[in-house]
C-alpha cells in the first residue's frame, strides 16, 4: 500500500520487480535476450518470506527516496560548491595573469622607422 501513491515515473526510477513476481501469461516472450511485459501486467507473485534464507538479501542497498526538502538542500549545497569553485577559478586566474606596465607593454622591435 505504501507504493499506491508512487507515480509511474517514481516507480520506474526507484523500484524495480523481477519476472518472478509475474505469471507467465504476463510475460512476453518475443525476445530470448529481453523479460518484456505484456501492457496490462500486473505483479501478483510475492513470497515475503523469501529475503529470509538469503544471507546476502540483508546487505543490499536500497535506494532512499527523498523528501523535497532534501532535494532543495541538496541542489543548494552544489549551487554553493559551485559559486565557491568559481570564484577559487577567478581568483586563480586574477593571480596567474601578469601585470605590464606601459614600458613593458610592447616590447616588439621597431620596422620601418
């Protein structure tokens, strides 16, 4: 239930299920290399069970969907990395530039005088 007020784009994007949890009217076998699904299929195969005998299951990584709030703090921390990489940029260019003075500004012999 907790996946009933998901959008299909936030389904697509953080979840994903395996043709295990289909039946095999559901699933398409048009390609040897590729699981298609038929356009109304619906996931009906769960063992919630299953995770237990697994003793790798418990170390996977899960992906955490995050909250408004934490994407507006996110895109503010890079937008302030980035300002700060800017101006460390400039001030790096600032100093490796060098300085003439008028004497010194066109050295190049004269032609023709």
């Amino acid at each position: 239930t907790d996946l009933e007020t998901k959008t299909p784009d936030q389904l697509n994007k953080h979840y994903r299920l395996c043709a295990q949890h289909f039946e095999s009217s559901m699933i398409c076998r048009s390609s040897p290399y590729r699981t298609v699904l038929r356009d109304n299929a619906v996931p009906t195969i769960f063992d919630l069970t299953s995770h237990l005998g697994n003793p790798y299951s418990r170390h996977r990584k899960r992906i955490k969907e995050l909250t408004e709030e934490e994407i507006q703090i996110l895109k503010q921390q890079k937008l302030d990395q980035s300002a700060e990489q800017e101006l460390i940029n400039e001030e790096q260019n600032q100093s490796s530039v060098p300085v003439q003075n008028e004497e010194e500004a066109d050295t190049r012999p004269e032609i023709g005088r």
